[in-house]
C-alpha cells in the first residue's frame, strides 16, 4: 500500500471490537435510564403557566430567582426578551395548582425583592399540554429529516455503507446525549433540542472527515488492495485526520464548558448537551462509522459500481 505514514500510529481500528462493546454497553444502559426514569420535560413539553413582568430598570436573572425561589419556583425559566428590563418566567404547574396561584406568589416574591412600585404584571398565559405535545413530535420530525437528509446525503457523496456509518454513529450519540438526561434527571427543553440537532451536525463534519481521508486512500490503493487491507487503510487515515479531530474537539469543548460553567441558569442545560455530544460524537467518529462501514464492506452492489468506477480513474 502507497500510504503517507502519519506522525501518529494508533491502532483504532484495532480495538474497534472493544469499543462496540464499550458503547453497546452504554447504549443499552442509557436505553433502560430512558425505559424506567424517561426524561425530565420542561414546560415547554409538560404545558404551564408563562408569567411576563417588567421591570422599571435592567434587574439581574440570579437576583429574580433568589426572590422567586422562596415561593417555590426556584427551578423556573427565566429570560430576557426585548429589553433587559421585560423578563419573562415559565413555571410547571405543580398537580391541581392554577395560574393564577402561581402569578400571584411570583409577584409577591418580586415585590419583597424588589419593591411594589418596581414590577409591573404585563400578562399571564397557561401553556396547554397540547401544545408540548405538539412541540414533542415536532422535536423528534426534526431529529428524523435530519438523519433521513444526512442518509441520502452521504450515500450521494461517497458510498451506501459509508452512509449507514455516519447514520449509525448519530443514533449512537444521540442515544447516550438522552440516556445521560434521563439518568441526570436535567430538564428536556427546547433548547435541548437545538443542541441536539447540532450535535448530529458537529458529529457529521467529523465523521465526514474521517471518511473523506478513507475513501483518498481507497482510490489511492485500489488495485493493490485484497479485503483484509481496508482496515489498515482505514486505521491509516484515522491517524492522518487525529491531530484535525483533536485540535477542533478540544477548541470546541473549551467554548462549551465555558458556557456549561459560567454561563447560568438558562443555557446549562444546553451547553451539558452540547459538551456530552460533542465528546461522543468525536468517540463515535472513530470507533462507530468507521468500523460499521468495514463490516458492511461488499454487501451493496452500488458500492461495488463506485469502487469500479474509482479504479478505472488516473
């Protein structure tokens, strides 16, 4: 084989049994988290009451949940929108607790912080449970065109089982992001969501990567090539695109653990999603598209089209 040795010779490829085990092992895990625990959903899922306040100057998130929190509403989402001044605050309703119980304390909790003449009552709505479950399918329609899009995307630009790869290695680290949320017990919200959805985008530009790299090196050894040589290339061009993967990896997950530590309440949760997804997906990179797509290597008859096609080329 004419490869360019790399600077970095790790076996990946050959402890790829070890790693399925590893991740099996987590994906069954997360699977039974999600089958017993389920996921925490926030209100944007479960319904609840949406209380809109302002404010006659700027007032802080953490100064607006430590005056909440006594009341019983410590755990509500609250955000900025508009202006620094107009808050809004999302609350689960708890069992039989109407919204106007719940406006009434939250106000109150704000007046004592703040003082009566620095909170204005803007509105107060209740978000039905049918609205979460409308939100719900629209979460998981968007998870699914994502994958079936990725699927049809991949298997264009390179191969078949190359797709099947990249598909897999997503269901992977989605799986195990979800397992980790059902065993933490962090509330499911919308932004979760997002995050999800560029997790499945991070973990794709790396698999893409990695499957670029390989597929040069097909084309580079094809006609020298017997079965048992697509490991070694694959393993090969796994260490040429390392040093990429970990510079992008490691530079990403310093920005997201920067949020996850320091950028509060509101975006904890998302960044969580957004650093185990991260941190998997470049797992799954390596030790679950590559060698899924080794296993499936012979087993589609457009893959054999497009590898006759590539030894035919200069």
């Amino acid at each position: 084989m004419q490869l360019i040795r790399p600077d970095i010779n790790i076996d990946f490829i050959g402890r790829r049994k070890l790693a399925m085990l590893i991740s099996a092992l987590m994906i069954v895990i997360s699977l039974a988290a999600l089958a017993t625990r389920g996921l925490n959903f926030g209100i944007d899922f479960t319904g609840g009451t949406l209380v809109e306040v302002k404010f006659d100057k700027p007032a802080d998130i953490a100064d607006i949940r430590s005056a909440i929190s006594p009341k019983g509403y410590g755990n509500a989402v609250i955000q900025d929108f508009g202006s620094p001044e107009e808050i809004m605050i999302r609350v689960q309703n708890k069992e039989n607790e109407k919204s106007s119980t719940i406006s009434t304390a939250i106000l109150d909790g704000l007046n004592e912080k703040f003082g009566a003449d620095a909170v204005e009552m803007r509105r107060v709505e209740f978000v039905g449970p049918q609205v979460g479950e409308e939100l719900t399918q629209a979460g998981i329609m968007a998870v699914l065109i994502a994958m079936l899009a990725i699927l049809v995307y991949v298997t264009f630009r390179f191969e078949f089982r190359f797709a099947l790869g990249a598909d897999a290695a997503l269901v992977h680290d989605i799986t195990i992001v979800l397992g980790l949320f059902a065993i933490t017990g962090k509330e499911f919200t919308l932004p979760v969501i997002a995050a999800l959805l560029t997790v499945i985008g991070y973990s794709l530009n790396d698999t893409i990567v990695v499957f670029d790299r390989i597929r040069e090196n097909f084309a580079a050894n094809r006609k020298r090539k017997n079965p048992g040589e697509e490991a070694d290339i694959a393993n090969a061009s796994v260490n040429q695109t390392l040093a990429r993967t970990l510079m992008t990896s490691g530079t990403t997950v310093l920005v997201v653990a920067a949020l996850f530590f320091f950028g509060g309440e509101v975006i904890h949760d998302f960044a969580f999603a957004l650093l185990a997804g991260i941190l998997v997906g470049t797992y799954s990179s390596i030790y679950i598209a590559s060698p899924i797509m080794l296993s499936l290597a012979g087993r589609f008859k457009g893959d054999e089209e497009e590898r006759n096609k590539m030894e035919e080329r200069p």
